[in-house]
C-alpha cells in the first residue's frame, strides 16, 4: 500500500525528544514493506500540515495515517478525516515516566482525536505504542486495519437511591461561571447552556476573559497577601519562583472568589490557557488548586460538562475533586498515570511525599502545586457527550504509592480491571481528555445519580 504521513506535533512540548521519536517511528514505517509517503517532519500548524494534506491528496494513497508524536487539538485530525476517504489510523507514542516534564502528552491528543473523530462519525484505527519496542505485529496490524477504534455505548439504567436523589436535587440551581472561550480543536469542552440546564438543573453564565484579568489587577494588596499565606500553609519555595508573575497568580485566586460571590457560582470553567500567561502574566493552575480544596470545582480549558461533572462527583463525595487528563497507559504494568498541570487539591498530596511551588512546564510562570497524590482507592466521573449524545461514563482504580510520573500533579493508578482492556475502552466510547476523580468508592451513588438524571451509563 502508498500510507501517507501525517506526523503532528506542537513546539511547547520537546521538540528534540519529539524528533527521536518521529524518527524511530519513520524507521519502523519503512521497514513494513509499505510506500511511506509525505513529510518526514514534525507539522507544527495548520498550514503546514493542510500543505501536507494536499501532497497526500496528489500522491493517491491508500491510506492515511497520523502519527501522533506530541500533543495537539483535535482540529487537523477532523480536517484529515474529512478531507480523506481512505482508511485512517492514528499511531501516538507513550513516554517514559522519569518524574520530570510532560515532554510529549501525545495520548492526550490521541484522546481529543477520538472524542472529535466519533462526534464525527469517522471511523479510524490506533495504536499506542513505542517505536522502540517489538511492536512489528501492532504495526503490520494498524495498517491492515486490524486495530479499528470501533464504539462502545452506554445503556439505561434503573436502580435509584436516597444518595443518588439527594446529588440530583443539591444540583438544581447551581450555576456554572464560564470565563473565555473553550480553544479550538477541544471538542471534547463544546457544550450549550440550554443542554446542562435540562441535564442537571445547572445554569451556566458566559464571562470574558477580561471580566477576570480586570478584576485581577485590582485586587487590594492585602487580600493578595493573604491568598500567599493561604499558599504557604500547602506548598514550599514560593520565595523561589519570580515574584511578580506569583503576585499576578495568587491575584487570580481573589479575583475569581470575587466573581463568584458575586455571582453566586458553585464552579467556574476557564479557559486557562494562553491568554493567563501571554495576556495576564501569570498561571490559574494555583488558584484552581485553592479553590478545588474548599470545594469550588474549577475546569481547565473552558470545559463546561468538566465543571457539571466535578459538582456531581463532589456532591457524591462530599470531598474535593480533581479535573484530571489520563497521559499514559501501560498494559504490561497495568497501571495509569492521572496528571493536570498543578492543580491537584492539597488534600489529595500523598503525606511522605513534599508539596512544592513551581512553574508551568511549557509556559514557565508560577503558580502550579507539585505533589504525587496519595495511594487509596479512587472513583472516576465524566457526564460525557461522546457521540453526540449524554451519558455518564464511571471507572474505579487504586491509586499507588509510587514515584512521581511527571512534574506538576499527578499520581499512578491501577484500574479494577486491566490497563490494556481500560485503554481499549477509552478509545472505542469516545471519551472526553478530562474525568473528575474522587478518592474513595462512590459508583453505587453516581449509578442512582445516572437513574435520576435520565443517563444511559458505561463503566470501563
């Protein structure tokens, strides 16, 4: 067969380390036996990767595959998809957890494409694995269309409680604080007001950007200085990191207690992401954490049903919540690694393990906690829109004593049931890249939470 290449990638993440991979992944390619066709570079935009697609459109491939070297948006894979009749597969690559930076999160892009390619309709294969390993069998599978993503749905379920009722009720009439736009390519944070209002009960109100950074800058030194207080009470080094941006962060924490008293919100969806560092100056994965540990849910990258989601899991718990992307898998350790930027509750930090301040890892300002979080049993949530249509998504782990995976927050989870069988379940249901996570078993309540609120349920 002719396989065209797509290898996307993003230049926040490691680029040198992105092109070992690439590379190693090119070498493995040729040694198929198949026509290898296209760029044989990282694309780092949309015009150079739509340059690309029209290449491939020349050359008459037969296939169209992308290789999913680092992070990126959805929005060139539904492009690809939509500009292609040809079988299309997906190849990301796994990095190893050394407990530094995130150098390439490519399964997280892997998992934004099958949200957006199942909204879509399109069908595709996939592989995760590292070109390193003896993956010749995986790869001769991939591009025989063996691996395809398939879809599993929820079905209806019944059974109702006293627990699942009360979560119901104490959500009609919270309200939801939407700050910016979800970014481009995050399909997975698309949402209508009108939909979470009939779901949940739950009112969502659409704020600027500016509405926070204004409110921001003219928060009153005092009650900065005592948001660096409350700081310095979970987390180490904040004399570390530089001052100004920390002072801008810490502003970030008051201005958002502001707009919610205000307003009376209950959680906030922002989008954090790179207007708080190019525009403002400073990180909300801090602040998020804060307002996480009083129980004030807050969803990166303006995602709405994350929000809706950490309020149903938080009033199940009646305990923090945590707004998590799921960055690896590894079958042959059966184990996860659950990771967000530094925004990890301080209740959830593993007590052998130190809390410090540090900075974003492709943006390098602070404020972000860092911590591995702690071992116990742990419940995850999603109210997904996989397909096209509601449904509530539930899975269940321990999470481990274990060295931290990368920088930031993050812990290592081993599912109830095997990593591998978890993996394929993701992909194939269409999952959105976040899940709220709670410590402790709470599935017999969210299951009477499904039955109340009318959502067919799938447990992976």
């Amino acid at each position: 067969m002719k396989i065209g290449l797509l290898p996307l990638g993003r230049p926040t993440f490691d680029v040198p380390f992105a092109e070992e991979k690439l590379a190693a992944m090119l070498a493995a390619l040729d040694a198929t036996g198949h026509e290898i066709v296209g760029p044989r570079e990282l694309l780092f935009d949309e015009a150079a990767t739509r340059a690309a697609m029209a290449g491939l459109a020349r050359a008459g491939i037969d296939q169209l595959l992308i290789l999913q070297v680092t992070f990126t948006d959805a929005s060139m894979a539904v492009a690809a998809a939509a500009g292609f009749d040809q079988p299309l597969s997906i190849w990301a690559v796994p990095e190893p957890r050394l407990g530094g930076r995130l150098r390439l999160n490519a399964f997280c892009g892997l998992n934004l494409a099958s949200h957006a390619l199942g909204l879509n309709g399109r069908a595709f294969s996939w592989l995760y694995a590292d070109p390193g390993d003896d993956i010749a069998g995986d790869l001769k599978a991939l591009l025989a269309g063996e691996r395809p993503a398939g879809r599993l749905d929820a079905v209806p379920v019944a059974t109702r409680s006293p627990d699942g009722a009360r979560v119901a009720e104490a959500l009609r009439g919270q309200k939801i604080a939407r700050i910016g736009e979800h970014p481009v390519g995050f399909d997975t944070c698309a949402y209508t007001p009108e939909a979470v209002q009939a779901l949940a009960g739950v009112s969502v109100d659409a704020l600027a950007l500016d509405d926070l950074f204004d409110t921001a800058r003219t928060v009153p030194a005092e009650a900065a200085a005592e948001v660096r207080r409350a700081a310095e009470a979970d987390v180490t080094g904040l004399d570390a990191v530089n001052q100004e941006e920390l002072d801008r962060s810490l502003r970030l924490k008051a201005a958002l207690e502001t707009i919610r008293e205000s307003g009376s919100y209950n959680a906030f969806a922002i989008r954090c992401w790179p207007e708080t560092f190019t525009q403002y100056g400073g990180a909300v994965c801090g602040p998020t954490a804060m307002l996480g540990e009083g129980q004030v849910p807050c969803a990166c990258e303006a995602d709405v049903y994350g929000a809706l989601t950490q309020l149903v899991l938080l009033e199940a718990a009646q305990a923090p919540v945590f707004l998590t992307d799921l960055v690896d898998m590894d079958a042959a350790d059966n184990t996860g690694v659950v990771w967000h930027c530094g925004q990890a509750p301080i209740s959830m930090r593993d007590d052998t393990a130190e809390a410090t301040a540090t900075v974003h890892t492709n943006r390098k300002q602070p404020l972000l906690y860092q911590f591995p979080l702690k071992p116990g049993p742990v419940t995850f949530l999603r109210i997904s829109q996989a397909f096209g249509a509601p449904k509530m998504i539930l899975s269940f782990g321990e999470m481990l004593r274990r060295p931290m995976a990368f920088t930031g927050t993050s812990g290592v989870v081993r599912f109830e049931r095997p990593a591998g069988a978890v993996l394929a379940d993701i992909i194939a249901c269409g999952l959105e890249h976040h899940m709220a996570l709670a410590y402790g078993d709470h599935r017999a309540t969210l299951r009477a939470v499904a039955a109340e609120l009318g959502l067919p349920l799938l447990e992976i």
